[in-house]
C-alpha cells in the first residue's frame, strides 16, 4: 500500500500524503475520501466542518445532520459536484462562505 494518493480529487496534487487517522463518514464516502483526497485538503475539511457545524447548528446525534455533514463534505473534497447541491441552495458550502463573517474580538 502506497502512502500516496495518485491525484487528489479536490486540489489536484499528485503523489500528495494520504489522510492518516479516523475518517467519520459513511463507508463509501470514506473509502473515497481515502483514496482520492490528500491529507492537506482533509485538514482544510476539519476546520471548514467545524464552521458548518456551527453556522447550520447541525446536531451529530441526528441521522438528517450527518447526511448534511456529508454531503458538504464530498462537495468540499471534490467528490460531489456543487450542482447536485441547487435544489437547496441554503445547504451549500458556496452559501456558507459567502455568507460567513469573521467574529469581532472586540465585541
């Protein structure tokens, strides 16, 4: 087994590092996910998932949340096409950065 993925599906890096550790979505998807997404762009998922989480409120408990969860994921990762995503435009990683903000520390 090669420490390599062959073209990552989101960024398109060749012989990039594979994700090591603990991948939480559904069987297929993370075989996908491990087999065609570099580990620079699952770090990148990491911390665009936990501003999904918060900005939809998604509640991990609940199967509909997941599904959402995962489905921003393989759009983010490239391995769903954004227009899959048009029937629920609210639903979209597109809507999400363009809408998101930075948080004011000062108040």
């Amino acid at each position: 087994m090669t420490d390599n993925v062959g073209r990552c599906a989101r960024c398109g890096a060749e012989n990039a590092p594979k994700i090591s550790g603990w991948v939480g979505f559904s069987a297929d998807l993370k075989a996908r996910v491990l087999s065609e997404v570099c580990a620079a762009c699952w770090e990148a998922w990491k911390a665009t998932q936990l501003m999904a989480l918060n900005e939809y409120r998604l509640n991990l408990g609940r199967e509909d949340h997941r599904a959402i969860l995962e489905d921003l994921g393989a759009e983010f990762l490239g391995l769903k096409s954004p227009e899959t995503n048009a029937d629920n435009d609210e639903l979209s990683l597109n809507h999400l950065q363009q809408q998101w903000k930075p948080v004011d520390e000062d108040g």
